[in-house]
C-alpha cells in the first residue's frame, strides 16, 4: 500500500498520522496517554470509525502500563474516550472490548495484547470487504465516494476503498468521483491523495455536483463507508451522505455501504436513536463567511429503504436490511 499508516504501534509507543495536515505535511503524533489520545480523537487528528477504535485501544494500553491503575484507566479514561466522539459505535465497541479483556486479566501486556487483535481483525476484514464487494466494480464503471473511509479510516485498504484497490490490483479499469466533502474536505485532502498515491484514475468534485453527474448518467456505482449501522439498517455516516442516497434512488443508481462488523450496532434500533456529533460551527464559515450563525452537524442518517446493499467481510446484506445484517453478523 502507498498510503502511510494511520496508526503506528513500535515497541509500545502509539503514534497517530496527523490527518489534520494532509495532505501538505507528513507528521506522526506521539500519544502518551488519555488526554493525548482524547485530544487526536477529538480534533480529527486520526478520524474515521475503526481507526479511532483502534487508536482507543491502544491509548489505553499505554496509560495503563504508565499509571499503574489499570482499572482506573479502563473505567475513567475508557469514558473520556468514549466521549470524545460521540457518533461512531466503533470507540466504544473497541473501549469495551480492552474492557472485559482487562477484567479476565488487568495486565498492560494483555490490553496492548487486545488492541494489536483488533488492529489484525480490523486489517483483515478490510481484505474481506475488498473481496466481497470486488464483483460491484465492472470494467469502465464510474463511482462515487464520499469523505474518507479509506486506508486513512481503518487500516490497510479501507473499507469503501477496499474493492477499488482490489479491482485495480486485479487490473480492472475504472474511474473514481471524489467528493470534497465540506467541512473539512476528507474527500479533497485525504481520499484523493490516498486513491491518487495508488493510482486509481480519479477526478475530485464539489459535493453539490454529484446531482448533475448522476442525472447525466455518468455514475454507476456509490460506495460509502458508515460510522454506525442500526439494527434496522439504517446508515450513520459523513453528514452528505444522506444526499447522495436520495438522489442515488431516484436516479436510479446502486448505494453500497462498506463497514466492518463491528460498525454494526443491534443495540440502537433505529437511526434517529444515535446521537449525532455537532462541531464548531467556525468549521463551516472558514474565511468565507462573516461571523453569521453556522450549524454543523457532522454526520446524517441514511434510511435503509435507501440502501441497496452493506458490504461486510462476512458477505454482502441486501434488503431487508435489518434481517439480513443480523443473520450475517449476529
Ligand atoms: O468525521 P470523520 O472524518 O471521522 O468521518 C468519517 C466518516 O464519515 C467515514 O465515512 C466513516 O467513519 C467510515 S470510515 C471506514
């Protein structure tokens, strides 16, 4: 892969790609414990759904072995973490899980012992997504993505990204559109650079373009990663994510959604029940606008009728959604 890690973990010490700077710069963060890692999650230093899982379960492995207090760390800093993104199930799912391994055995070894197994599996299922949904792709199709859930949100291929790697691996020629994706341009700043890095054929447009591609009939594929699926299949991601799905139905266009298992969460029943993060509202006006009011939600919930299919390792669930996620997953 050409693009560099998010997450390092060399003999204990947890560096985090700095996301915030791409893709001008190239700089590791080192992350010393909780209040460092809060701080990376919270800032978007590392962003997207398994990769600030993966950076909580390790951030925890490292304040325990510098504290001491290990259940302190797993119940007060595990929370702290939780907290710092409220959205993406993927933080708390990975906090829970160092959780119940430090209750069958409260060493540091075994928490950072946890978190090297979630970033293996995470790696995996990536490679799993990658083949299941490799077939979606045909020769000369255009797709679109929306922000970043490529090798920069998770490990390795990344989740949406992982059959556009694979199929160009495979020599399959296609062509991507990127969507900026405001606020923060993970489409422009992180997607771009990764797919472009690899030399997939791209071209970068505005989010509020993708209407008239698709009423030229020039997209053929989307595929979204996704922060948190319901157990009715509803689909929590990047706030334009619902746009696209709207305009995909009507133009009849196929909306897959990639996500590792553990996005998947059967304990929130329906999208309205997940709490959605609101950001600074200084991220929207950037130098553009006076000092108006802004709102920034950071992401929206897509409706399941919407979904023509979630893409996981275990195989690809189709409509009804709600059932077959269960059935794959559960
Ligand atoms: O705010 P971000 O950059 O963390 O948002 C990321 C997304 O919305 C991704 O699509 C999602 O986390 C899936 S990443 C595999």
């Amino acid at each position: 892969m050409s693009t560099p890690p998010a997450i390092r973990w060399e003999a204990g010490e947890l560096r985090l790609l700095d996301q915030r700077q791409l893709p001008h710069r190239l700089e590791y963060l080192r992350i010393d414990g909780i209040p460092a890692a809060v701080d990376a999650i919270a800032s978007l230093a590392v962003r997207g759904a398994p990769a600030i899982g993966m950076a909580a379960a390790y951030a925890l492995a490292v304040a325990a072995r510098r504290s001491g207090d290990v259940a302190k760390v797993l119940d007060e800093g595990g929370d702290a973490l939780i907290a710092a993104r409220p959205t993406a199930v993927n933080l708390r799912w990975a906090v829970e899980r160092l959780r119940r391994r430090g209750a069958a055995d409260g060493s540091a070894a075994a928490l950072a012992e946890e978190a090297e197994a979630i970033h293996r599996e995470d790696a995996a299922a990536c490679r799993g997504i990658g083949e299941q949904g490799l077939d979606l792709i045909q020769p000369g199709d255009n797709l679109l993505t929306h922000c970043n859930a490529g090798a920069l949100a998770v490990s390795e291929l990344g989740t949406a990204t992982a059959p556009m790697y694979l199929s160009h691996q495979a020599g399959v020629p296609f062509h991507v559109y990127v969507d900026e994706t405001r606020p923060l341009f993970q489409g422009a700043r992180l997607t771009a650079w990764e797919l472009g890095a690899a030399g997939i054929d791209l071209t970068l447009i505005c989010d509020s373009a993708a209407a008239s591609l698709m009423a030229a009939g020039k997209i053929d594929l989307i595929i979204v990663g996704t922060d948190r699926i319901a157990r009715n299949g509803d689909v929590v991601n990047k706030i334009g994510t619902l746009n696209l799905a709207v305009l995909a139905s009507h133009f009849g266009v196929p909306f897959y959604v990639a996500c590792p298992s553990s996005t998947f969460d059967p304990t929130t029943e329906t999208g309205g029940e997940v709490n959605i993060e609101e950001r600074g509202e200084e991220e929207v006006r950037q130098d553009h606008a006076a000092a108006v009011a802004a709102f920034n939600p950071a992401f929206d919930v897509t409706p399941a009728n919407l979904v023509t299919g979630v893409i996981t390792e275990r195989g690809i669930a189709r409509p009804p959604l709600g059932r077959s996620l269960l059935e794959l997953l559960e």
